[in-house]
C-alpha cells in the first residue's frame, strides 16, 4: 500500500505491462518484453520496488484511509497519463507496509526476498536472490502529522496494521 522513500540511488521510469495491478512498495520483475509486471512464479527474477500505484479500485499512497483516497480523477491509476512506473533499483533505504506476517518479527540485518511482490523471510520462488536486508522491526511510522503516536507525530496508516518496516534495497 505504500512506500516511503527515504534514500534512492536509481529512480527508473519504466513500461507498466496492461493488465497489471501493482500497488507502490511492492517487488516488480521486467517480462519478456521489458516491461514493469509484479514479480511472481511467471515473472521471478526481482528488478526493484514499485513507486507508483497500478490499480483501479484504490490509491496506495501512504496514510491513506480507503475510504478517503486521492487520484479520483484518474481511477487510482498514478500510471494512466504516461503508462510508466517509477521503479527504484540499485539501492536504497525505503520504509513499505508491503511484506509477509513473518517479517513482523525479524530481527535487523535480517535478508528478504520477494514472492508475489511481497517481502519475506524465505525465497518462496527459489531464485536466491535477496531483495533487501531489513534495518528495523516492524513498528509505526511517524507521518510527520503533529498528533500524539510516535515522538509527537501521529502515527503513518498502511495495509500492515499500520506497521512498516525499514530496508536497505540491494536489488
């Protein structure tokens, strides 16, 4: 649901391939043809991290609530005008609510992979291929919002229980 850049080396503008639903913070792989498509079994060697949303039913951007979303004009489609996707790759630190249950309890430094454009544990896809080391537990994130959560900010809303973790890309 979303992805907080907090340091990038390479911001890519890349084809998104039609039929794709992409949600930002999730892993992407490239096809046969060079295009963005959510890395999975079909598509498993992991390129980089989304940077846009891909949907027609909902925005991905961070903090915001379902029911109260931005890009109505467009469909939720941050990619709709030029049919491109910002793709992080070659590094980076990033904070995403866009990883498996089993994260939740990683200790720092742990190594993740990517299933289904989800970060994980284990390489559910077997390419060995590490997306990313995890540099802090699972927790809230502070917004930026004055309010009273996290060291006097209100807390950053995500698909996670509104938790997100922090990464340094290697992918």
């Amino acid at each position: 649901m979303a992805l907080v850049e907090i340091y990038h080396v390479v911001a890519a503008s890349r084809a998104v391939a039609s039929g794709q639903t992409i949600k930002e913070g999730q892993i992407v792989a490239l096809n046969t043809s060079g295009q963005v498509v959510l890395q999975g079994n079909a598509n498993p060697t992991p390129y980089g991290i989304a940077g846009d949303t891909k949907s027609t039913t909902a925005s991905s951007m961070p903090g915001i609530y379902a029911g109260w979303q931005n890009r109505a004009s467009d469909y939720f489609d941050e990619t709709s005008a030029s049919g491109r996707m910002t793709v992080y790759h070659s590094g980076g630190e990033f904070a995403t609510d866009q990883f498996d249950s089993n994260v939740a309890n990683a200790t720092p430094y742990t190594a993740l992979y990517a299933t289904g454009g989800d970060l994980k544990q284990h390489d559910d896809d077997a390419t060995g291929v590490i997306v990313a080391y995890l540099l802090t537990s699972a927790g809230s994130y502070p917004s930026g919002v004055p309010g009273v959560d996290i060291n006097g900010d209100m807390a950053l809303r995500g698909e996670e229980s509104n938790t997100y973790i922090e990464i340094k890309l290697v992918i």
